[in-house]
C-alpha cells in the first residue's frame, strides 16, 4: 500500500553493526522490496556529516560497516566516528581517538 500511496518510503535504522549494502542483501533476502536508496541508516548520517564538515575521522566502527565510508580521507584524522566496534575499544586506539 506504501509504494502505491504519493509518499516518499524510507527505511530507517541505527545499526552501525554493518554496511548499507549488507543490510540491503539481508533485507531483500527476508523478501523486503528495498532499494539501497531508501535506506537510511545512523552511518548514512555520520558519512554526510563528515563530508559536510570535511574532516578526516578515525572511523571506529566494525569492519563490515567499512564500505559506507568508501572515498572519505581518514588521513591524519582531526574528528572520530563510534560505532558498535568492540574491538576497537581498547587502549591504544582509545588512546589514538582522544588525542
């Protein structure tokens, strides 16, 4: 009924667990009719903040969520992005992402 009604649809999230494109497979995989364009996910926002403020952010965030930041500098960073990304919670990077 959605697609037939004069609205915009969207599917929003805040899983920063994995990329755009792999919840696009897991979704349409569950039989969900979904373009990559309509979803909207918690790293779609941090990806068009940090180009709106070009930075360069030391992205501690899962590996799988990677590809959703393809073509954003992370040299020499002056900003950091958190996710869920327990593995990066140590204290080195913690230490590397205060400074």
């Amino acid at each position: 009924r959605l697609r037939s009604a004069p609205v915009t649809v969207r599917f929003v999230t805040n899983t920063t667990k994995e990329s755009k494109r792999d919840l696009l497979e897991r979704l349409t995989g569950l039989g969900f009719d979904i373009a990559e364009n309509e979803i909207f996910t918690s790293l779609t926002a941090a990806r068009n903040l940090l180009e709106q403020q070009q930075v360069r952010p030391l992205l501690l965030v899962d590996e799988k969520a990677l590809p959703d930041f393809t073509g954003i500098g992370t040299d020499d960073p002056n900003a950091v992005v958190v996710g869920l990304a327990p593995e990066h919670f140590h204290y080195e990077m913690m230490n590397r992402a205060f400074r």
